[in-house]
C-alpha cells in the first residue's frame, strides 16, 4: 500500500448531556472541519469522520473497527464538548493502532458579544481536551497531543508530519527483509535479535540463499534487460563504455526485485563476503533498487535496510530524499568540520544534486569484477541521520540533526556517491555524542523525516528514542542513557 492507500479516522468526543441540538452541531462542524482538512492539502492522508462518540460502546466499537481494518493508519480524537473519559478507557485500552490527540477548537476567537452560557456549553475543549489528556496519561497509552488552531497552516502540517510516521508504523508492521547471506564476519552493531525485532517492529527478517539469486539471475532474458537499459538511460548519464558490465548490474537488479516482489519483501541486505556464483557486488542495481523505494543495508545489516524502507515510506511524494549511508571519514580543520558520508558503492540517487553518473571502477574490498554504480554528490540542505541499534533486550534509535553542504572539494579520484554535512551540536561533540550512545557506522540518511516524526514512530512502537541536537552535552546525555537504561530494564 502506498500513502494514498492510508486513512486516519476522526473521532469526536462528547455526551448525551447537551442535547440533540449541540450534538447535531458537533457533528456537522467535525464533518466541515474533516472535509476542510482534506481540502487543505496538508495532509498526505485521507481523514474521514467517523463519529461523534457519546458512550463507551461507540468508543469501543470504533476502536475495534479501527483495529482490523488495514486502510485505517490511526485514530485522531478531539473533544469539541466534554467528553467523559471513563467512557473511553475500555475502547482506547484495545487500540492497536496509532494514537493523535488534536487539541483544537471549532472557533478560532472567543466573540465578545456573542458570548454565552450556551456557547461555553457548546465550545469548551479547553476542559474537554485536558478530561481526555488524563485519561491517555493514565493509561500511559503512546499518544501525540498536537495543539493549536486547525485552520493554521503549521498546525495542518503537523498533523500531516504525525500521519507520514503513523503510516512509518503500518509499514513497519508489515516489513519483510530479505537477507542475501549473513552479516559481514565478526560485526557487532549491524547484529540483533530477529525475534525480539518482530516482537516489537512486526519486521519478518529472514534470509534466502545466494544460490537461488544466482539461479534467477541466469533466468533473466536479454529483453529484460534491455527494458532496464533504458530506465537507467533515461535516468542517469553513462560514464563508462563497458555496457556488459551495466547489463550484469540490471540482471542483478531484475533477479532481487522478482525474489522480493515474490515473497512481498521491500527491504534486503547482501554482503561483499557472501557472492558465491556472482561476478559484481551489486552496486547500481542496489542503488536503483532503493531510489523506487525498497530499502538496502550493506554487510548484512538488514536493521538499516529495514529502516530506510520505513524512512521511505514516511516521507514518499517528498523530494529531498532518504538514502542507506556509512560515516566515512572527516575534514577536522578547525571551524571548517565535516562528515564526509558514502559507502563502497550503494547509496540512494534519490539525495543527488545532479544527475548521476553510471561509472565502472575496481572495489578495493572483496574479489569480483569491477561493479558499475552510481556516482553524484548529495545535495545541500538541513537533514538527519538515524541508526537503531539492539541494545540486548530492547531497541534505540539513534537520531541526530545535521546540515548537508555542497562537497568543500571536488574528489576527482572517488569513485562512490558522497554526501557531505555538518553535526549537531558540532561534529566532535556530536561524535563523542554518537559514540556515547552506541550509533552505528551505518545510517538512514533523510532530508525529508524529521526528528519530530522519528520521536513520534519511536514512541509508537515503544522503542527509546535519543536525539543528538543543537543542544545536546555530552555530560546531558550520559545522564538521560544511564536513567534510560534503568528505566527501559524496569518497563
Ligand atoms: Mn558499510
């Protein structure tokens, strides 16, 4: 399913205190608002109005259809009335679904004139919002509590933001990875715990023998590829006269897309360690697998891939781009510090400030033929960088803000995509940061995601989340790890 696919259903909350009248009014106003929203473009979503809930059996009932139905991605509540909330407990104690609480109003200013009792009757979610904000803490039930104006531009687009990571969500729950081979020999971080991973994320990680890849590659026929040739022509500049070499990538590209389409896989994983029967690391091939989406993660390391599909998802019908990447080396002149990000062959065109270039070199690692890929530099722009990590036990997410600049230099001789940034809060205190936590080399690179919407999918799928920002210490954040630590051992 693609974002379009998705709806978040609208529930109102009330009683039967007031009357048929303000029901009524409730009603028609939650359906205006509903259609206004929709109208707004804001929201990536459909919002559709389900009800004006008035006792604990239409709170129930609603949660419970909402719970079973794949098109729903979560609930946005608001209470325009009061809305008693013990009412709510038993149908918000089942929700399994992603949770929104908008704090909003029907009306944007209090009349002077108008003003009366019935209006307070009527628009009173100051205390309506603060009865249903109780009970969502009271059950300690993962929610965002977005407030503000619903006709304001930054508010719609916060609703907006909180639907692409509830959708993250659905993806999440749904994720198949295909592992090509194991993780890289004797790497700790891109390691975890498959079955506590499904527990928690949904993500089904299993693995397919290279062998079998191998085999659907042969099967693959001359007009495939030629159809391949084409996109890529279409798509990206050949630099390079070996076209044979280009082919084999497409035939690889052909080979894992059918195994994954095949088994409803959207991430995969390979490693240069394990390519028996094959005569190039995928490089190209990977690279155009991840610009339509499919996430990738190298040696193995099928948390990245799983979550740079994830990221994907999030932020589809966005153009700055989400690609797999690996901190690679630095630029320390003082005042004038980057990270200089790219991988041995696989990053996502989809961050490239100019057209790609198809290129042929040697790989200094492993013992294959000389791979096509991609080469480009990512463009500039204010970004993140994400890593989850298994900490034994349980998950973190890693989040870290940066700003992607123009490469300071040219590079002539390298001969992979590059991505080039500043950290947050600078680089050395953001890798002391990074290291503290425990990040790895590999990470989902987004222009798109925010670290709000990584806070929000990380609270939804109950996993910690750690945000390396403009003001996080060192000495801050070793203080939150360690009362962290204690209290995801007690949860
Ligand atoms: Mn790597």
């Amino acid at each position: 399913m693609s974002m379009k696919d998705y709806e978040f259903w609208f529930v109102v909350g009330s009683q039967f205190l007031y009357g048929p009248e303000v029901l009524e009014t409730v009603a028609a106003r939650a359906q205006e608002m509903t259609d206004k929203l929709n109208a707004s473009g804001a929201l990536p979503c459909k919002l559709v109005y389900k009800v004006t809930a008035k006792t604990n059996k239409e709170i129930t009932d609603v949660v419970r259809e909402a719970n079973y139905d794949p098109h729903c991605a979560g609930i946005i509540t608001w209470c325009h009335t009061f809305s008693p909330s013990k009412m709510w407990i038993n149908g918000l104690a089942s929700l399994q679904k992603p949770w929104c609480h908008f704090a909003t109003q029907y009306n944007r200013e209090i009349p002077n004139e108008e003003i009366d009792m019935d209006f307070m009757n009527l628009n009173q979610a100051a205390h309506g919002d603060r009865e249903h904000g109780f009970i969502g803490a009271r059950l300690r039930a993962p929610r965002k509590i977005i407030a503000g104006y619903w006709q304001d531009e930054d508010v719609q687009k916060r609703l907006g933001d909180w639907m692409r990571a509830a959708v993250g969500v659905a993806v999440s729950k749904d994720l198949k990875v295909m592992r090509f081979g194991d993780n890289m020999r004797e790497v700790a971080v891109t390691e975890g715990d498959k079955v506590e991973v499904q527990i928690k994320l949904g993500w089904q990680v299993n693995t397919w023998p290279v062998g079998q890849l191998v085999d659907t590659m042969n099967a693959v026929t001359d007009a495939e590829i030629d159809e391949l040739m084409e996109v890529y022509r279409a798509n990206y500049d050949f630099a390079t006269d070996d076209l044979e070499t280009v082919r084999y990538q497409a035939r690889e590209e052909i080979a894992m897309k059918k195994m994954m389409d095949a088994e409803g896989c959207k991430a995969f994983s390979n490693t240069f360690q394990d390519l028996y029967g094959m005569d190039q690391l995928p490089g190209l091939a990977s690279q155009h697998l991840m610009a339509q989406g499919y996430g990738y993660g190298g040696e193995g390391d099928w948390k990245v891939a799983a979550m740079t599909t994830i990221l994907k998802a999030m932020s589809e019908g966005q153009t700055g781009g989400t690609a797999f990447m690996e901190d690679y080396t630095y630029h320390l002149v003082k005042g004038n510090e980057y990270s200089l990000g790219a991988h041995m062959l696989e990053v996502c065109p989809s961050v490239a400030a100019e057209r790609p270039r198809i290129e042929v070199h040697p790989l200094g690692i492993g013992d294959r033929q000389p791979p096509a890929r991609l080469v480009f530099e990512g463009h500039e722009g204010d970004a993140i960088v994400v890593s989850l990590i298994d900490m034994g036990g349980r998950l973190r997410l890693i989040c870290q803000d940066i700003h992607c600049v123009k490469p300071i230099m040219e590079m002539p001789n390298l001969p992979v995509a590059r991505v080039m940034w500043q950290a947050e809060p600078s680089l050395t205190t953001g890798v002391e940061c990074w290291i503290t936590a425990g990040g790895a080399h590999h990470t989902v690179l987004s222009y798109d995601v925010t670290a709000e919407q990584m806070r929000d999918w990380a609270r939804m799928m109950d996993i910690e989340f750690v945000h390396i920002n403009k003001d996080t210490t060192v000495e801050g954040l070793e203080k939150e790890l360690f009362l962290s630590d204690l209290a995801w051992k007690l949860k």
